[in-house]
C-alpha cells in the first residue's frame, strides 16, 4: 500500500486501486501516521492533530477510536496497529510519496552536482511526479511544514532546470523559467537560470534584455545592484564568450622553484581538522570568490553559525594561492582592544621582529606592535583570518585597515557577527544549514556520540531538532552530543527549554561554545543596553515585523531611535532582515527569540511590550479592513498574508487578557479578511473565543437592538454600550456561517429554535444588517427555509441600502438576492437584474472579489434559463477575477461550476478535467467546491457510462458530509446515487434512494433553492418502479403525472432531466401500454407533495414486502 501526501490524503493499492479513505477527520488521521510511518503515536497527540482548531468531542479517546476504525476497514485491519498506548502505520518511508520525493530529490541534486545531468533529470522528474496537489492538505495544522516541502519542491525544480541546461536543453526549459522568473523577481539565481538559458538557445540579445530588467527590478525594489554572479554573467553576454568560473588569487609565480623532492611545510598556522565538514559547497565556492575579488573579506554570522569552521575549510582550499600561508588569529581570547595586533603578530610568530631601514626609529615608536606586523607582512603574499571580530571590531578593523594599505600582497579575511566597516570591505551573511545539510550533521556527530546512531530512525524527530534550532550547526551539534543518553523524539520534546538542555559541549572549546546559552550570553553582552531593550522586545512577535510595526512597538524610555538600534542588531547577527516587495521585514531565529522573551520577562517588561503589539496590530487590522472592499483590495490582502502571524497573536493575547472589546475589534476586522482567503477553521475559531469572553445576546430576553451607523471597528476601543452588544451578536452570526462541518445541527428543533431567535432580534432595514457581520443574519433565515420571509428581508435590506448610501452594501446584498431568486426559474430576470447592477457597483468600487460573485450569480441565472454560452462566459469572467486577487477557494468553485456547464454542453472530457484538478487541489480548495466538483464529476461520469467510479465518488461524498450538511445537498448525492442505481439495472436499490432522497427534497430549505429537486426524485423513483415491472409500471406512470404537476413555475429542464424523463416515461408506457398508460398519468396530475410522498412510501413497502417473501 503506497500513502500520498502530496496532495489530497489517498492510499493507493498495489493494482492501483483507491480504497475510500472517507471524511477530513480519517484524512487527518492517516495524514498524521503517514507523516511518521512505523511510529507509535500516543492517542493525546493524535486527537490534537485530528482535531485540531476545533474542539474535540467529550470523549475523545472514543471519537479516535471510531476513526481507526473506519480507517481499518479502508486499508485493512493489520495496517493500522495498537502499539505502545497508541497507534502506528504499519508502512516504511519509501511507502509514503512525501519521503520518495525527498530522497529522490536528494538523490537528483547529488547527480547533478556529481556531472550526471541525465540521471538527474530522471531521479527528479520521478520525484516531482509525485506532487499532485498542496502538500499536507489535510492537516490544517501543518501551515509550516507545508511551506517547507513546498520549498524544496521549488529547490527541486530549480535543479531539475539546471539538469535541462546542463543536457543541451536549453529551448525546452524557458517556458518553465520564465514562469517562475516572473512569480519569483527577485530570486537571482533563477534569474540566472533563465538568463543562461536564454543564450544556450541562441538568443544572447534577449538574454541582455532579461538581465537589464533584472537589473532594474532589483534597483527599484531593493535599491542594490545585482550579484556577483548576474554581472559575472552579463560581462560574458556581452563578450560573447562562454562563462567561466571567478578567477583564483594571483597564482604563485610560474618562475618558482621546482619543489625539492622533500618539500618543507606550508607556511601557516592552519589547524588538522579533528571532524569531518558537512555541506557549505555553495558558500565555500562563494567565500574563495570573494577573496579573488576583494582584498578584505568579513564572513558575518550569529553564533553558531560555522563561521570559524567554513572560514578554515575556505582558506585551506585556496591555500595554494598564498604561497606566504594561511595565518589564523583567534582574537576570541583577546579582551582589551589594545592588544589585539600583539596577539596577531603572536599567531603569525613574529613578536621578535625588528625594523631596519631608513626612518625604522620613526615608524617603530616605543615597539608599536602594528608597525611591526606591518613590516613582517610587507613583501608577502599571505591571507590573514581574523577569528571572532565582534567583540573588537574597531581595533580589528583598525589593523585590518592598516595591513591592507601597506602590505599589498595581504588579503584578509574576518569572521564576526557585524561587519568591521573597513573600506573596501566585502560581507558574506553566513545563514543556518539547509535542512538536508543539518540532518547530514546531526547523523554524523550523532554516531560519534552513539555508534549506530542513524536519523533515519526517526526522522521526523531528528527534522524537528534541526528546524527548531534553525540550522544552526552548532546547536545541533550541541543537540547530537545529548544522543548518549536521550532519544531524538526526547530531544524535540525538550526544545522549549532549549538553554538547559543543550549543555554538552566538548571541553576544549572554548566557554562560550560549550552551552547554547553560552553562545548567546557572549552576544548579549557586547550590546548596549537600548540595543538589549529593542532585542527583548522584538520577542513578542511572530512571524516577523516590518520597520513601522518595530518602531511602534519596541520604542522605550531609552530615547534611542529604534531604526538605528535595530541596524546595529542586523549588523552585529541577532535581527535577520530579509527584502519583500513592501520593505524589509525583520525575525529572529527561534533560538534568539526564545533567548530574548526569557531576558523580557527578567526586565518585567512583557506586558507592556504584549500590550503595545495588540494595540499596534489591532489599529493595523483596523485600518486595513476597509481597503478590502474597494481598488486597495489586493495590497490590503497581501498586507494581513504577510501580518497574519502577528495579527492572529494580538487577537489570542486579547483573549487571554479577557480583553473583550479588543477581542471584539480584532475578529471584526479580520472576518472580511477570513472570508476573502476562505479560512473558515481560523473564522470559526476566532468567534468562539471572542463570543466566550461575553453573554449570549440572543438568549431571551435579547438586549434590544438600536440603529447603529457606524461599525465597532470605527474606531478604536473601549466600545459604547451599544457598540459591544452589536459586536457580540457579529461574533455570533460569524461562528454561525463558518460551521460548514456542523450545519446539521440548525436541522434538529434546538438549533432551528436558535435560527429563530437570531432572526427574531433584528428589526428590517437597521444600518447593522446592511453591512458585514450583520448582513449574515440573512444565512438563519435561509437554513430555516422560509421563503417568504427571506424575500422580504432581502427586499427590506436593499431599500435599506439605498436610503443609507451604503454602496458596497448594497452591491453586495444585491448579489445575494440574485443567488437566491436564480433558483427559481420565474425569477430568474430579476436575477439577472440584480446580478447586473451589483456588478455595475462593484466595478465602479473596483472590488475584484465582488465582481467574481456578481458574475456567479448571473452565470446561475443563465444557467437555469439554459442559457450556456452565456452562463460559461460569466464563469470565465468571474475566475479571471478570482485569479486577480488570488482566492484559491472562489476560484475552486467557479471552475467547478464552469465545467458543469462545459458537461451539460457536451464538452465532457475538458469538463471532467476541470473538475479533477479541482478534487485534486490544483485550484485552491474549499468545502462548497469539493462537493460541488465531486457531485458534478458524477454526473460526468455517470454521462459516459462510468457508473461505477460516479457510484464511488457519491458514496464518499456522502461518508464525507452526510452527517455534516444540510439535507439539501444530501438530497442531491440521493438522486445521484439512485440514477447510476438504475442505470446499472438495480432498480430496488434506486427506489430506496430515491425514496430517501424525496424525502430530503420536502425540507423547506431545499424547497427553497432546489424546488426542483422533489420533480427529479420522482422521475427516478418512477424510472426505478418501471424497471422493476408488474404494478410498480402503473404506480410509475401516476408519479409521473404527478412531477408534471409539482414542478415549479417556470422551471426549463437541462438535458440530464429530460434524459431522465424520456427514459422514465419509454419504460413505463411499454409496460403498460399507451392508454393504461395515460389514464395512470392523468390519475396523478391531481397529487400533491404530501400524497405523492405516500405513494412512494407505498411502493417501497410493497417491493421491500416482496423481497422479503
């Protein structure tokens, strides 16, 4: 059995065969024993897992249990497995397509690097096949982990171009390059990519024209010029000569001496390596280009990082290019600043050395030990690596400086954790180890701390270790020496108390390298204290900060100015500060952040800092709100995306405080936000929280409801009386139209009661329920199903609009009508109508969003009066909106729909890939389109002669969401199955379903906006009944006189519901005959619902009646 994670949650038989997996919390759960096959996973963390963003069940020892059960009889009992207090995957990594394409993706970036593009490409193309969808779709929370996979399949990518190149295939990969190139400006070394594609292909004039506007686009975004490798890349474009590799140093002189046949020791004081060195390929490459272009050198760094290490491993291969030697100076030890060019001129041993010459009394003056390095240094040709700068940067850079001007064969290179500002200097940033690297490292200390240590024995622990001590190797190998007597799952369950657990490192390091939190401490101790206060307050953050959002909440008492203080962090490697298109954006790697909240609660100052983030982000989500209904709407989406982190902190924090006003404000500014990107969970979630931190203001006697013009989020708190009470029922109707999973509930009395006192407290045409969350009361009255009263409300609220000017509000109410009167085939002009003036409004709001839906609405109104080639041009319009603005589940929905039409059309095969890729997750995902396009695919299938497949895919949407959605769209999967019931000839099985699904049509919701659905039912119960032959053929023809009658008012019937009809009628007639026929027909003409639904309850006992006979 093979388990697919690379996409939607699927096991895969040997034949190839799917087994139904069935609902999202099955899929969850085979996602999270999947993601670590063979493992025992406790019951406590599974049911976090399955459950997570939501509130388990009562028991929920039991609830877990039922899943394994039904997982059990998917994939066979012996799969899944009770083991250690919990439940295990009985499958190895090479089972599960998220570990194949990680290692064949490892095995692909190998052979290319080894010069075997052909095996690349074939190890990678295998590897990238394996993606059908967004990774770890089914575990919501996963966000992380899935952006990391979703990274190395880019990195995956990037080489499988590379192997393209490298095999002559050039033409063949620009297409995909040119793509990512324009996803990804400011990528440089994709950027590079396509450049040299564009030359192996012939064409180096647009190969000039894409780097000059690679060129511009890095100006005028970031303000830099390009890179090393770009201009490099350019100056042989220009040339017209194939590119080659960045010159070494001055070689040594081909006139040196043959070697003696016992050659003397290189000079230098370079040390044997006592480890091996994993990975930095990349950065060693790049370190040794530096030095051949620029004669000062710093490799700048957090502790940690490796710098001291790849420094060495640099120098040690271009050693051959200073024929003078490789000298190190460790200036770690060195404390006071005046000495650091003793302790150079001690590592170079050369303390002895005495000046000669004319104006030697002058230059020596009272032994100056940095005129006498100098003098030792003249003439040579040598690299000097300064070792550990940060502490003494200005006397490093004072001797650095005075080397470089009078010894011109010195080159040097630094490593520090800022620069040294030498003039001329060229910065290397070292970064943590990639992913692949960190694991390498962690194995291999591991087994010297534990022979036989292997990280394949739990990766998913030894992945965690690496990723939450940021790739940084020192942590990690802090991390490895812990293997001698904890497990890596005891490791990553330790990290929240990183500092005390990390404590084990070699003696002869120096202190400061022995503890995670010695790496640190040195770091903090060479700060001023407003640097340490700014350090301390970043910590509150998550995810990162931009400028203004640091200045607003780290500014102190220390009147420093916050800019200059968070540079000065950048520089000295405790602030990560990475470019995005809006600015620079500043985190801290979790080791510091962790480090730095420990030092804020000593200061006692993590209320205030907590405080002035809520109120920061609470003003930002305020303010950015409104831009989400207008032309700033894309800006305004991308700005909550990149502040959601912190956003979604403030709002937890709110809570936390019992702040209920802030809590109040925040959810109401972001409910538009979470609508807009679909995240329900997070919608849901949010509203219970704010909703629990006060009363229920529907429960009887419900505070009475006033006009209200403004919203809660007008300005910023404390809120009026009014205000507060108007928010809290917001909270409410939010939780109620984000409970896609639970909408079963409002069937039952008590919830249809709860409908009722929520649509009871609002008077018609108040300013509240014009605008969002008020509007949404309209969603109780339509669960309800009374018709006549949602009418009345929709038409109360667009005069309410009008009065009040509300133009948004009223584009928006308009559409909603216009969904609801397209389902009736009477209305549908008026539909039509409004659907047109909502657009109209919209466009003029430059709203994309709304567009999209107002077209969605006139495409269903076309669509019912069988209008198609409009109804698809509306859908296609509408997508192209969706795509604007980048919402995944709009778009989902509207391909579904688009491709139902493309079906009804006859364009099935094209429809039925849609609809695929919209299963499949490659158009974003959403509850209301995996029904719709699971449901549609049926019909599809069902069209084509496929009953079997339509047959399996309602069945799981039926397991998936029968139980959690209104009976309505139960009532549909019904009809569905009772039709490939009949068409395959089990008409007893047919009628029980169209029975069933008759019964579901006559809710008054489904009435509503499906009052065709009882007329369908009938006609497959009578296709069903006159399959079956004998009395059942008359009881047919009666049904089917009586759907004449039943069906509604200006209903027209798409091809499927004649086909049906046709077919029903052909049966029934040649088993009655033409006249018992028409007498039967008109004898039902006369039946209502009521007696119909008798008839068939009739029919059904009497074939049950003969079965059991």
């Amino acid at each position: 059995m093979r388990y697919c994670l690379l996409g939607p949650t699927r096991a895969l038989a040997a034949d190839g065969t799917e087994p139904p997996v069935g609902g999202p919390r099955v899929r969850a759960l085979l996602a999270a024993l999947a993601l670590r096959p063979g493992r025992a996973l406790p019951v406590t963390v599974l049911v976090d897992e399955v459950w997570h963003g939501d509130e388990p069940p009562a028991d929920a020892v039991a609830a877990l249990q039922a899943l394994v059960g039904r997982l059990r009889k998917a994939l066979g009992r012996d799969r899944v497995r009770s083991a250690g207090g919990g439940y295990l995957l009985d499958a190895g990594r090479e089972d599960v397509d998220l570990f194949r394409f990680e290692r064949l993706a490892a095995d692909g970036a190998a052979a290319l690097a080894a010069g075997d593009p052909g095996r690349a490409a074939a190890l990678l193309d295998e590897g990238l096949a394996l993606w059908t969808g967004p990774v770890l779709a089914d575990l919501p929370d996963r966000h992380a982990e899935a952006a990391r996979w979703e990274a190395r399949r880019l990195d995956a990518r990037r080489a499988r171009l590379g192997a393209a190149l490298a095999l002559g295939r050039a033409a063949d990969a620009l297409p995909e390059l040119t793509a990512l190139c324009a996803d990804r400006p400011l990528d440089e070394p994709l950027q590079a990519l396509r450049i040299r594609a564009l030359r192996d292909a012939g064409r180096t004039a647009e190969a000039l024209v894409a780097y000059e506007e690679v060129r511009r686009t890095l100006a005028g975004r970031l303000g830099a010029d390009p890179g090393p490798e770009l201009r490099a890349l350019h100056a042989h474009l220009l040339a017209d000569e194939p590119p080659a590799p960045m010159a070494a140093p001055d070689p040594v002189p081909a006139s040196a001496p043959d070697p003696a046949p016992v050659r003397a020791p290189a000079p230098g004081n370079l040390r044997a390596r006592l480890t091996s060195f994993v990975g930095r390929e990349e950065e060693i490459d790049a370190l040794r280009g530096d030095l051949a272009a620029a004669r000062m050198v710093t490799l700048l760094g957090p502790g940690g990082a490796g710098k001291t290490r790849l420094s060495q491993e640099a120098a040690e291969r271009s050693a051959a290019a200073w024929p003078d030697g490789v000298w190190v100076a460790e200036l770690a030890p060195v404390r006071d600043p005046e000495a650091v060019p003793e302790a150079v001129l001690a590592a170079l041993g050369a303390r002895e050395t005495v000046l000669r010459g004319a104006g030697a009394e002058e230059l020596r003056g009272d032994g100056d030990a940095l005129s006498r390095l100098a003098e030792h240094c003249a003439g040579r040709r040598m690299l000097l690596l300064l070792d550990n700068c940060e502490h003494l940067v200005e006397a490093a850079a004072r001797l650095a400086e005075a080397l470089l001007a009078r010894c011109p064969g010195v080159r040097v290179l630094a490593t520090s954790r800022e620069p040294l500002g030498v003039p001329g200097e060229r910065v290397r940033p070292l970064g943590p180890l990639p992913e692949a690297t960190a694991l390498r490292l962690l194995g291999e200390r591991g087994a010297a701390a534990r022979p036989g240590f292997d990280v394949a024995g739990d990766p998913e622990a030894a992945r965690e270790i690496v990723r939450r001590l940021d790739g940084l190797p020192l942590a990690v190998e802090l991390a490895a020496a812990r293997l001698r007597m904890l497990s890596p799952r005891q490791i990553a369950d330790r990290l929240d108390d990183r500092f005390r657990l990390l404590t084990s490192g070699a003696r002869t390091v120096l202190p400061r390298q022995q503890t995670l939190r010695a790496v640190v401490d040195w770091s903090w101790d060479l700060l001023e204290e407003p640097e340490r206060a700014v350090l301390r307050r970043l910590a509150v953050f998550t995810g990162g900060c931009d400028l203004e959002a640091a200045e607003a909440v780290c500014a102190g008492p220390e009147d420093a100015d916050v800019l200059d203080v968070l540079g000065a962090l950048v520089d000295k490697s405790l602030v990560v500060a990475a470019p995005e298109e809006s600015g620079m954006r500043f985190r801290l790697l979790e080791t510091v952040a962790e480090y730095a909240g420990e030092r804020l609660d000593e200061a006692g100052g993590r209320t205030a800092a907590e405080r002035a983030h809520l109120t920061y982000y609470r003003e930002l989500a305020r303010a950015t709100d409104p831009e989400l209904r207008g032309p700033g709407q894309l800006a305004a989406m991308a700005r909550f995306d990149a502040e959601y982190g912190n956003v979604r902190t403030a709002l937890s924090r709110a809570v936390a405080l019992r702040d209920e006003d802030e809590a109040l404000v925040l959810v109401h500014s972001l409910l538009w936000y979470w609508q807009l990107r679909d995240l329900r969970s997070d919608a849901l979630q949010g509203a219970r929280a704010a909703a629990g931190l006060g009363p229920d203001p529907f429960a009887p006697p419900a505070a009475p409801v006033v006009p209200l013009h403004e919203p809660c989020t007008a300005a910023p708190p404390p809120l009026s009386a009014e205000q507060r009470w108007e928010a809290r029922r917001g909270v409410r109707l939010l939780e109620l139209i984000n409970m896609d999973h639970e909408t079963g509930r409002w069937t039952t009395p008590e919830g249809t009661a709860r409908l009722r006192e929520i649509t009871a407290v609002y008077p018609p045409g108040l300013p509240q329920t014009c605008r969002l969350p008020g509007s949404f009361a309209v969603f109780a009255v339509i669960i309800t199903g009374e018709a006549g009263r949602l009418r009345e409300l929709l038409d109360t609220t667009v005069r309410a609009c009008r009065d009040h000017g509300y133009d948004w509000e009223l584009a928006n109410i308009l559409h909603m009508r216009a969904n609801i009167l397209a389902n009736r085939g009477e209305w549908t002009g008026d539909a039509i109508a409004d659907a047109d003036e909502s657009l109209e409004i919209f466009e003029r709001l430059g709203d994309a969003w709304g567009m999209a839906e107002a077209l969605s609405s006139r495409a269903e109104a076309h669509e019912r009066q069988l209008e198609f080639d409009e109804a698809a041009a509306d859908f296609v319009a509408a997508i192209g909106y969706a795509e604007k603005i980048d919402a995944p589940s709009q778009q989902a929905l509207l391909r579904a729909r688009y491709a139902d039409i493309l079906v009804e059309t006859g364009r099935i095969e094209e429809g039925e890939a849609i609809l695929r890729e919209v299963l499949d997750g490659r158009h974003g995902t959403g509850h209301e389109s995996q029904l719709g396009a699971r449901l549609f695919l049926a019909h599809a299938l069902g069209r084509t002669g496929r009953t079997a497949e339509a047959r399996r895919h309602l069945l799981a949407l039926r397991e998936e969401f029968g139980s959690e959605t209104l009976s309505v769209f139960d009532g549909f999967i019904l009809a569905g199955l009772a039709w490939a019931d009949v068409l395959e000839g089990e008409y007893e099985a047919g009628l029980r379903n169209a029975v069933e699904g008759y019964g579901r049509s006559l809710g008054a919701l489904a009435m509503m906006v499906a009052p065709q659905m009882p007329a369908g039912q009938l006609t497959l119960a009578a296709w069903a009944l006159a399959g079956l032959g004998g009395a059942g053929a008359r009881t047919a023809a009666v049904l089917l006189g009586a759907r004449e009658n039943l069906i509604p008012a200006g209903h027209r019937r798409p091809s499927l519901e004649q086909e049906h009809l046709e077919r029903a009628t052909e049966l029934a007639r040649s088993a009655l005959g033409g006249a018992e026929f028409a007498a039967a027909y008109a004898e039902g003409g006369g039946l209502s619902f009521e007696e119909a639904a008798a008839l068939l309850g009739s029919a059904a006992d009497a074939i049950d009646g003969r079965a059991e006979s």
